[in-house]
C-alpha cells in the first residue's frame, strides 16, 4: 500500500503541534479518550433520528490497554466508527474534524456536546508515540479499515479485519530519552491519574484491567495476584447534579477529593447558568488561608473544564485578584478542549463567566456578612487583607464591589465591625470617620492623638494592617463621609473655650514656638500648641497626603523612596511642661535646647519610629537626673 503524504500545510502544522502547542505530554491520553466519547455521542445523536436505532447506554464504554512486552498503549471505543473516506478526511487532513462538522448538523438535536472540534487533538499521540495505528469499522458497514502513520512523513490506509463497530487506536510508545521517561505511560498507576485528573468525568466508562492482590480461595494466609476490568472514571460529575440531591458533606468531599484545601470550607456556590454563558460551577470559599497564599508562588485561578473535560487547572482569568483565595472548577459547553491561554484572555464566553462569577462571589460573601456573623470574621481574619489590596490596586477601580464587604477594630465595640455599621451610628454632628493607624490594637489605644476625638465620644476605626491606610486613601469617601486620621492636622471638631485659650497661648508664645522648630532643624514642619492633648505633653501629627504610619510602612519597603510625613510638633499647652519650656526660653536657651530635643524623642518614641541618635538620647536624660 503507498503511503500518502500530509499535505504541506498539515505536515507543518503536526511538526508545530508535536513540539509546541501542548506543553504537558500527558494531555494526549485526554484527546484519544475525547474522541472516543464523540464517537459514542454521534451513535446518540443518530438514534434520536433513527428508529431502527437503539442507544442502550450500558452497551458503550472505552477502554485502555497497556502492554509493556510491546510497548503499546491502546484505546478502544465502541463508537461509531469511521469509514476509508472518514480517515481520509479525518485522519489525512490535519485540524479538519468530523466532531465539528457533526456538531454543526445535530447542535440543536439534544442538550449533548462534542467535546473535540479543532481537529488536531488526535494528533498530539505523536508526543508520546513512534507510530499510531488506527483500525476502524463504521456503524452500517461490512468493511474495517487500517490508518497509520509515523508522524509527519505521512500515513496508509487500507482493508483489515475488525469484528465489531468502533475504532482502536494502539500507540507505540517511544523509547525513553535523557528529557523524557515514556514508560510512565505504560504504568497502571500513571495511566489512572491521568484518567482522573483530566477525563474523570467523561459521561461513559472509562474501563481499565487492574492488577490487584487478594487472599487465596483455600488460604486466608495467602495472597494471589489477580486482574479485573474496573471503571475508572466517575461518571457524572457533581456539578451536574441538582442542588436538591447533594448535601453538605458531599459539597465537603469534593473540596477534599479534589485537594482544594486542608480545612472546610465556609461556604459553597453551585452555579448552573443557562442564558448569555452556558456553564455550571462549584465555588469554594476557604475557611484558613493556604500556608503559601501571600507569597509569589501562590498561584490563584479555577480548573476549567469543557463539557466535563479538563482543559486547564489553573484558569487565572475566571478569578479577580481580590477575591484569588476562591476554590473550585467550571465547566462550559462552549469552549474547546484545544484552546490556549492567548486565546482564553480574549473569549468572549470566559470574559462573560468570570463577570457572573465575580458578582456570585461577593453577593455571598454579602451572605454571610449578614447572616453568619461569626463565620464572616473568620473568614475576614484570614482573607480580609487580600479585599483591602482589592481596593487599593488598580486605582481604586473595584472599591464599590469591595467597600461594603471591610471590617476594622472598633474602639467603641472591641470587635470588627462594617463601614456602613460605624456611619450608622455617628452623631449628627460628627463630620468624618476617624481612624488610628498602629502595630497593634493595645499600642493604638495608648497614643495621646486619640484623646480628643474619644472625648468628644466618636468612635475610632484601628488600623493595624500596613495596608489599611492606603486602602482607605483610595477609597477616600465611604457614604459621602470623608476619612480622617487622629493624627491629621485639622480633625474638624468645633473649638470650645479650651480650644480657644490653645490659640491664644500659640500666639504669645509664637517665638518659642518657632525657637523650638529651628532647634530641630528641619525634623519636623511646625512646632504648635495642641489642639488634641488631653494629659499626655507631647505628640507628633501629620499635614499633608503621607501620614507618619505611612511613612513607616513604605520606610520598610525593599527599594524604598525617602518618602516623608509633614510632621508637627504638637505641646500640650496644659501640661507642666509647658511651663518648663516658657521658663527655660526666658531664662537658660541650652537647658531648652535640652528640653525640646528630650520632647521630640519621646514623641518619635510614642510613633514607633526609630530615634536618630540613641546615645544622645540616654545623654539627655542623663542630665535631667543630675
């Protein structure tokens, strides 16, 4: 029999095939059992028009073989088979496939898919395979034909003996290389994985001879080595069962079969979606936060998955940055086992998901915030920072979905509560949402700055995660109310008589004021009476965008910009030490020299900021007690 020649442009595309487009090996053995599902499927769709024809599904199935004395791996289906013409055109010209051409006549038959469309999935058995033989008999006929080939330099076809319908393709496995063990596919244990990773829910039985041990009939001391078919595959996937068959321990079992994560998750979303996208998903959100989650090896996304297929497991593009702590799979009709990740970021069904996606993710998590409290917070302990990076990053762009889903430490509640919780219990006359930025709670309870704004009685928001500040810069507004630091210049509280008195004590004691400023030379932009100190003497504030917290955390950034805080500092007009500064600027300008340079330490010292010269420092201090 002469071998006939892929056309030019078909033996170009097998060589780039074979070399580029699957970059897993592996994803050959997902092709050859794809096929043998649209196989089945067309013997389907031909009975639903033949009467003549009758679709038992128990009598349809695919198997695979692996012989390790001859280096073959088999796949056998009972579909309904191809015709000399079918390999012809199937098999002889590269990305022209019967399965799309038979989808495009039976589309609106039945709710069914063909799963393989493009026509070069059969194609990469060439990865992993010397030679493929395809023997095949189709549904109505006498006569089975042979195809095969060694890669691109072209294939045979002719007349062979084949009993029943269906097809047979048999691999001869390549000899294993420094790069590549291709004896793993002719392992039991290998060929499993993959049927599992990626085929497992194939609607027909994907049937394999297992090797296993068992005790003897006449000895139950000794073991015998048997082999039986057993099917390896699942079946029907869970997504595609109705929400009133399943339970929660079923939802549960599927997170933990499918390795999404060591803990249980909070909560779970079945979507079955029929409208402008086509899919059905299971969503996972995680109860504890993955031991690798805010690092760069984190890699987020969901398996994507055509009509039951795996074509990706880690599909970025269905998931927001924001919300990338979500596990679970999707599964559409629509997309094709063949397409690439390019390809992925401009489909226009993919694009329409991970919208509806995106709004099933936060109006659940709105859910829970509502109506299981206690979950919500351990659910925002462990993933809170990743929705307040969502707020920051990209300029804001997301606030809106995100706002109403952050929570802070409250200093009148002692627990986490919503932005719309605090705006609702403001006084009428309160202008702004005050907040206090800090390493911790107990180290913000303790700074002089909150004084003021807790003796008029206003509730104050801590900010404890370094991203907290510039998430909330972003967001700028939260119901027309605006943010204000404690340690802002202005805090927008009406002056009373005391306030008053601080302006007029500032000006009499103007030149002290600027005196102490220029013996600090240039550390701080101002030196003022305090309009916020309550008992504590001294404080340091901030003008300006960049707030001293700030200033802190971009300090401590790998590849750091000197960006500074305008800070002020603040003297407590009512403390005695005031008076030991007026004394000392009327009377001894070193002992003040002393006194302000001691005053602006401890304010740094109050920040958490570190001091410049900590041995000048304990000088001082040294001659205040002498």
């Amino acid at each position: 029999m002469a071998k006939k020649q892929f056309k030019a442009e078909s033996k170009r595309l097998l060589e780039m095939m074979i070399n580029s487009i699957y970059t897993q090996k592996e994803i050959f053995l997902r092709e050859l059992i794809s096929n043998a599902s649209d196989a089945i499927d067309k013997i389907y769709y031909k009975a639903l028009t033949d009467d003549q024809l009758v679709f038992n599904q128990e009598d349809f199935y695919i198997k695979v073989t692996a012989d390790k004395a001859s280096r073959t791996l088999t796949i056998t289906d009972t579909g309904i088979g191809m015709t000399k013409e079918d390999l012809e055109s199937n098999l002889g010209i590269i990305a022209n496939s019967g399965s799309l051409a038979f989808k495009k006549e039976n589309e609106s038959k039945d709710g069914r898919n063909i799963i393989g469309q493009f026509g070069v999935g059969f194609y990469s058995a060439f990865m992993v395979a010397d030679v493929v033989t395809v023997t095949s008999k189709a549904l109505g006929s006498d006569e089975a034909f042979k195809w095969e080939s060694k890669g691109a330099d072209g294939y045979i076809i002719e007349p062979c003996e084949k009993a029943s319908v269906g097809t047979e393709i048999i691999l001869k496995i390549k000899e294993n290389t420094e790069d590549d063990q291709y004896d793993e596919y002719l392992e039991e244990y290998r060929l499993k994985a993959i049927i599992k990773k990626y085929s497992d829910f194939i609607r027909y039985p994907i049937k394999m001879d297992v090797k296993g041990k068992r005790p003897k009939a006449d000895s139950e001391n000794e073991l015998e080595d048997y082999q039986e078919e057993q099917t390896v595959n699942s079946l029907i996937p869970i997504w595609r069962k109705n929400k009133s068959e399943l339970t929660t321990e079923d939802y549960e079992n599927f997170y933990a079969e499918k390795r999404y994560g060591f803990d249980k998750p909070i909560k779970h979303i079945h979507i079955s979606a029929d409208g402008a996208a086509v899919y059905h998903a299971i969503l996972f959100i995680p109860e504890n936060t993955p031991f690798d989650y805010y690092t760069k090896e984190y890699e987020k996304g969901l398996e994507l998955y055509s009509n039951g297929v795996l074509i990706m497991n880690k599909c970025a593009d269905l998931l927001p940055d924001y919300f990338s702590f979500v596990k679970g799979m999707v599964d559409s009709e629509d997309l094709s086992l063949n397409i690439s990740r390019e390809m992925l970021q401009h489909d226009r069904q993919l694009t329409l998901i991970a919208k509806n996606i995106k709004n099933k993710i936060k109006s659940s998590l709105q859910s829970i915030l509502k109506e299981e409290r206690e979950k919500y917070e351990q659910f925002y302990k462990s993933f809170g920072r990743q929705l307040k990076y969502g707020v920051y990053s990209d300029y804001g762009t997301n606030k809106d979905d995100l706002q109403d889903l952050l929570m802070f430490n409250s200093s009148k509640e002692k627990k986490l509560v919503t932005l719309d919780e605090y705006v609702s219990r403001m006084p009428e006359e309160q202008k702004y949402i005050y907040y206090a930025s800090g390493e911790s709670i107990e180290r913000i309870e303790k700074l002089p700055q909150t004084e003021m704004v807790s003796d008029k009685g206003y509730e104050i928001l801590y900010f404890t995660d370094d991203i907290d500040e510039f998430a909330i810069k972003m967001l700028m507004t939260y119901k027309d109310k605006e943010f204000k630091s404690v340690s802002s210049g202005d805090l927008g509280i009406e002056a009373d008589a005391n306030e008053n008195q601080t302006d007029a004590e500032e000006s009499d004691n103007k030149d002290l004021f600027e005196y102490m400023k220029s013996l600090l030379n240039n550390k701080v932009k101002n030196v003022r009476a305090s309009k916020r100190l309550k008992t504590h003497p001294v404080c340091l504030s901030a003008e300006g965008e960049v707030t001293i917290e700030m200033e802190k955390i971009l300090k401590a950034m790998p590849n750091n910009q000197d960006v500074k805080a305008d800070k002020v500092l603040e003297i407590n007009i009512n403390h005695e030490v005031f008076q030991s500064l007026k004394d000392a600027f009327a009377k001894d300008k070193e002992k003040l020299n002393l006194y302000t340079n001691l005053l602006y330490n401890q304010a740094i010292l109050i920040e958490g900021l570190p001091i410049q010269d900590p041995v000048e420092f304990t000088n001082d201090i040294c001659k205040i007690m002498v």
